[in-house]
C-alpha cells in the first residue's frame, strides 16, 4: 500500500479507434475528437496538470501519430509526457500494465481517453493515503450499459459488476472510468484470465484487489460528466457550449 499524499503521475488510456464513432475515426483516433473545437484528450491532460499531476504516460496505438504531433513532450501542456504503444487491443486490464516502467513503485491516477469531467472532479483522486485504490463513481447512470459499483458505509467499494444482467444486484453508483491506483494493481493484472467477454477486465482486477481486503474508495463525482462513446453523445456536447454533459450514458470501457 502506497501511503504518498499526492499523486503526480497519470496515465490515460487513448489506443483505441472508437468504431461507434463510425467515419468520424477514418483519420483521428477517437480521444482526438474535437469537442466545442478542442480535443477529447487535451481536456484529459489539462485536468491532470491542475490538479498536481506532473507527468503523463499516454497509451496509443491507432493512429498514435495524431496525438504525439499534437501533445509532443508535454512542455507546451505544463507536464512531461511520453507515450507507449498497445500492441494487442485485448482489453482494459492487460493494458494497464504497459504503465509499469512509468509508475515504478509510485501511485498514479487512470483514465480513460473519452471520458470528460470538470478539471475540479481530479482533485479527489490525487489523494492516496492509506489506500490501495480509488474508484470514480456517478449516481443514477444506466449501470446495465457499463459497470455497477456496490459501497460500504465506510466509502469502500465492496463489489464491481461490469454490465449487470437482469437477474444480477444492481446498483445507484456507475463506474464512471477514472481512477486512481497503488503498484498493488500490477499483482492483480498479473493474474486476470479472459471474461465472458473475451477481454481481460480491469474491473475483475479491483474486484480482486477488494476480495483480497485491499481498499479502494469511492469518489462520487459531482457536476457534469460524459463518456464520448457515439456520434449522438458527441453531438450533445457540441451543441452545449458550456460544458461536458451530465446526461450522456458511458461505458467503463473505451472502444
């Protein structure tokens, strides 16, 4: 357990293509989609850089060139930024270990490359004191359409169901994709077999970590929140100059 009182790395989780994003992926790698004319990710890693975050591992593959043209080494965003490469699109567990080198025995925060939050919402995340983990959760999401998280009354997560079927407990906390780790995380990724799905799931790794007695606490996120999973989600927010939108459904897992 990693009892450091701020985090100052990050991770963020950008290789996919994004295929419900149809034709507008030909070119850009879904993070790279502008939303109210700036990209997906450069909302990611300005959020990062406010709330004390100082390097950034960026995981690419599609279409990798778009974003390293873009972000370089970081010096332009405030923070120091380098990049790996997902060789194998098998899910969101193993890639999680592409970070090992980056984080070493350091804690740092995860995120996906589509999901859009306040540049307030990191700051409860850079935390970690007497924890092995932190889980970002938003109320009254469809939870059957990306993962439902079960809470104690201490605020620890207690169990994770990643798109609960009909006759499975459901629950009012989505997983709403950022969160925060402890090197702990490597000895559970290490372990993952296939899901039904086909991938390894990085929710049956915290779901793990929990079973095992480690703590991960949940972070009820406030204010807006989106993932950019389609073109209609997309179209949402850039109709609404404002801000990412509180309505959009997410899933936990980018595509």
């Amino acid at each position: 357990m990693d009892t450091g009182s701020q985090i100052h790395k990050g991770v963020i989780l950008a290789a996919g293509k994004g295929t419900r994003m149809r034709e507008l992926t030909d070119e850009l790698p879904k993070p790279m989609i502008p939303v109210r004319g700036r990209p997906i990710l450069e909302y990611i890693v300005e959020g990062l850089v406010a709330n004390g975050v100082t390097e950034i591992l960026i995981v690419v593959g599609y279409r990798a060139g778009v974003i390293t043209d873009h972000f370089g080494d970081g010096s332009n965003f405030g923070c120091k930024i380098s990049y790996t490469i997902q060789e194998v699109q098998n899910g969101t567990g193993k890639v999680v270990e592409l970070a090992k080198d980056f984080s070493q025995d350091q804690p740092f925060i995860l995120s996906y490359g589509d999901i859009l939050v306040p540049q307030e919402s990191y700051a409860g995340l850079v935390g970690m004191a007497g924890l092995d983990g932190k889980l970002t959760v938003k109320i009254d999401q469809d939870v059957r359409k990306g993962g439902a998280v079960f809470i104690g009354e201490n605020g620890l997560v207690t169990n994770l169901i990643e798109k609960p079927k009909d006759d499975e407990p459901t629950s009012p906390y989505y997983n709403a994709g950022i969160y925060a780790f402890a090197p702990s995380i490597y000895d559970y990724t290490a372990k993952l077999q296939l899901s039904p799905r086909g991938e390894y799931e990085l929710t049956d790794a915290i779901r793990d970590m929990v079973n095992d007695g480690l703590k991960i606490e949940a972070v009820v996120l406030q204010g807006d929140w989106a993932d950019v999973r389609d073109p209609e989600v997309l179209a949402e927010l850039n109709a609404d100059p404002a801000s990412p939108s509180s309505e959009a459904s997410s899933s936990s897992a980018s595509s």
